[in-house]
C-alpha cells in the first residue's frame, strides 16, 4: 500500500502543479557531508522531471536576498519505485545563531518559503532534542513531534530505528517526512520541524533489516543511505566488506548510483557543535567495533576533540539496559573504557522503548569476553562497575563516570510498562526508568552546564537533572 500511494501521489503531479505539490518531500535542513560554521544543506525530493531549481536566502533584518550554491541531484532509480530526484544546495555565509529566510523556485516561481538559524559558536547556548524510535505512523509519533516542533531547537537527534519496519524509502515518504515536516503543528500532524532545523539520525536495527527469514532486503531499503547528508569522515570502509550492511546483488548497481560516496561510510561521522563534540556509531550486529581499524579511528576522533567543551556519543542499542526487553543487546557497553579514557561525559542510545537514566559509572569489560558471541546475543558482556551513587544531578551535579541515557520512547509501541513501578527489577546502574509514557529528551548547553529534561508528549516533565564540568 505505501508503493501504491507513492505511486498516485506522482500520477497526481501534472503539468499545473501548485506549489504544494513540487515536492515529494519537502525542502529540509542537514548539516552536509563537510559541516562548517557557516553553512547548511537544504534538500528536497522530487519527480524526475526537468525543472530549473533554484535558491535564495537572506538574514533576517535585512533586504538583499543572495544565492545560495547551485542545487545538484541524484536520481534514484530502484525496482518497486517510481524514479525520483533528490536535490540537495548549500546555505552559506550564515551568521553564528542568526535566523535566516529562505526561498526555492522552480522554473521562476518560489514554491516554498521557509526560515532557519545558522549553526551557533561554542559561546553561545544550545537547545537540542534527542529521541528515537519513533516513525510508525502512530498518534503518539505525530504528538511527541508536535511536542517538539514547539520547543524551537537547534538540532534533533534521532537515535535510531528512524522508520518502521524496513528502513525503507517508501516508509520515509509514508511515516518520515510528512509529520516531521508537516506545514502546521498539532497532535494529529506533526510539525514542521526539518524545514527549519537540522536533523541528525543514527543507523538503528529497524534501519538495516532484510525483508524477510531468507534474508531479502527490498530494492528500496536501506534508505538512510539516500535521504540524509551527514559528515563523511568515519572509518573507510567497503561496500561488501566487514562491518557494513549486507546489500543484495540484485540491487548493487542502482543503489549505489543513488547513494554515491554515502554508502557504506556514513553509518560512522563526528562534528562539533557550538562547544560540543558528537560522535555517531553503528552499533548493529554486522559491526566489530573491538576491530583495530575501528577502534582506532574511534580514539582519534574523540582524541581530536578533547579541546570542546562536551563530547557525546550516540548509538542504537544501550550499553546498559535496565529493562527486560532487549537485555540481550548490551554489547556496546565493551567500548565503555574508550570513552572513559577520552573524557566522554553522556552516551545516548534508543533501542529499548522507554526512557531511562543510568548513574554515572565505568565500566571494565571482563578479559574473555567474546564480542562476537556477544553482539549475537549469545554471551553476556561481564566486568567490574564503579558507580557514582553521590551524584544527585541537582546538589551534586559533577559526575564520576558516564551517564548513559536512554531516550526511545519516540513514537512506537512502549517497552515493560509496568517496569517502571518495580526497580526492584532495575539493574544497580538505573537511576531512572519511565516506560509507560511516550517522550523526548532536551538537552540544553551553556559553557561548562548541560541541563538535561525528559518531556513526555503531554509536556509534563517526567526526569531532570544538571551536570557541570
């Protein structure tokens, strides 16, 4: 059903468009393969129609409108899908934090209108979302955005399981950009959040999976691949080689040609942020992160970032899990001593539908685990744990260890509801774990201050605390 209604929504685009329907997706922000300060990457989805396409922005405040870069495409053309077009033209000379205005035209008219913020400096605060495994297509996906479509951030990190159940491009069309992007905010729609703000996901397991027990993947899966632009400075790897998604032979040639240098590196990037470093790892099952090759790029990222202030790392599946469900998957908790050793301050992950908090703590891997046997869920990751049972976050706000947080109550069917109430169930490391309550997390920086909440879909605020440097 969702290639059928691909397919009539562009056997409804005739020769008199309205301005509404130039788009199969609406025009959205990224930070671009290569961020800078300065600059943003607007994309959007078309037909693979021949227009003229252009950009043009301005400060606000002020009247002369510029041009930005001239927009490039990318045809994707794969079985089950009709081909389209994904345009994508640099923002540049954006001032740190000033809101901008922007205009696409198509063949002389402007189309779509929209405004932004260009990426702030490490003086200025930061006001970010985090949440994962949200796009079902559920009301409580559409609530939780137009939750956050009124929070006004900066960036919106999503930690995985970006859409159900494939990860495929019809999904995104479907589930993805018409809440995420929608033109009004409401419970019942979304918000129109990409438009404006830059969305950075993170490869979940739901992203990744083959269609069915033998293994297929649909011509259109692996669609993070295509409809993101992300840095392209993680490890070097080979499409068909070790510690990337398997793509079926059938579909090599196509796909490629629509992802181009995207696959299979952009699984693992980093960038700062205003004063805070953000590192992005693949933690599905295909990826050997105890690999040399790996774990080194690993450490010299976040070794390159010891000037900023924060250093974040973000992946799928939590290294420490309080819930029942997926208590099989901890396997990231084995780099635990790498982000110790490089000063990594919280670890965000989704995976497991709830929120959860964990006290800070390192953790130290016993000898003999097998990462193999571990990432298959057939060997638990034992070691020894240090926990800071001081740290309160509100008196007591300097941290003695990590604090790893859980933030996958996005959109999709609620994990152990009832965990929450009983922590006699928790593991020692929970601090906090709410599971019946759909919800998203805000960070807020300020210098050396992170001020993290947790808002339920209603807005109430279900965790809070402080941590200082």
């Amino acid at each position: 059903m969702r290639i059928l209604g691909f397919l009539l929504l562009l056997a409804g685009l005739g020769p008199g468009l309205r301005s509404q329907e130039a788009f199969l997706a609406k025009p959205y922000l990224q930070v671009g393969a290569a961020p800078k300060a300065d600059r943003l990457e607007l994309l959007w989805l078309a037909r693979d129609v021949d227009h003229a396409w252009t950009v043009t922005l301005k400060t606000l405040g002020e009247s002369a409108w510029k041009s930005a870069s001239a927009a490039t495409c990318r045809t994707v053309t794969l079985a089950g899908l009709p081909p389209h077009r994904i345009y994508a033209a640099k923002l540049q000379g954006l001032k740190a934090g000033a809101a901008f205005q922007y205009r696409v035209s198509m063949d002389g008219r402007t189309v779509f209108e929209a405004k932004g913020r260009g990426p702030k400096n490490a003086t200025q605060p930061q006001h970010i979302l985090l949440f994962g495994d949200g796009a079902t297509g559920s009301p409580h996906q559409k609530a939780i955005a137009a939750r956050m479509a009124q929070q006004d951030p900066d960036a919106v990190f999503i930690l995985g399981d970006i859409v159900y159940s494939r990860g495929r491009a019809s999904e995104y069309l479907d589930r993805f950009f018409p809440i995420y992007n929608a033109d009004e905010h409401g419970p019942g729609q979304g918000g129109p959040l990409m438009r404006s703000v830059p969305f950075i996901p993170v490869l979940g397991n739901h992203d990744v999976m083959p269609l069915n027990a033998r293994g297929d993947r649909p011509s259109d899966g692996l669609a993070y691949y295509l409809y993101w632009s992300l840095p392209l400075n993680g490890p070097l790897l080979k499409a068909g080689g070790p510690n990337t998604p398997i793509i079926q032979p059938l579909y090599w040639s196509e796909f490629l040609k629509g992802t181009g240098p995207r696959f299979p590196g952009m699984g693992n990037y980093s960038f700062t942020l205003g004063n805070a470093h953000w590192t992005v790892l693949d933690s599905n099952p295909y990826v050997d992160w105890l690999d040399p090759a790996l774990k080194a790029w690993l450490e010299a990222d976040l070794r390159e970032a010891s000037k900023a202030t924060w250093r974040f790392v973000l992946f799928h599946h939590p290294g420490f899990n309080g819930s029942v469900a997926h208590a099989e998957d901890q396997w990231m908790r084995l780099l635990s001593p790498v982000f110790e050793k490089h000063g990594v301050q919280l670890v965000f992950s989704g995976h497991v539908h709830a929120y959860q908090r964990s006290r800070p703590l390192t953790f130290k891997p016993e000898a003999a685990t097998d990462a193999t046997a571990a990432r298959k869920g057939l060997a638990d990751v034992n070691g020894a744990f240090a926990i800071d049972r001081a740290f309160d976050g509100h008196r007591a706000t300097k941290a003695r260890g990590i604090i790893y947080v859980i933030s996958g109550a996005g959109g999709a069917e609620l994990y152990n509801t009832k965990q929450d109430h009983k922590p006699e169930s928790w593991q020692a490391f929970t601090q906090t774990m709410v599971s019946d309550r759909y919800s998203f997390t805000v960070l807020d920086l300020k210098g050396g201050r992170a001020e993290l909440r947790q808002l339920a879909e209603d807005g109430t605020e279900i965790d809070h605390f402080v941590l200082t440097r």
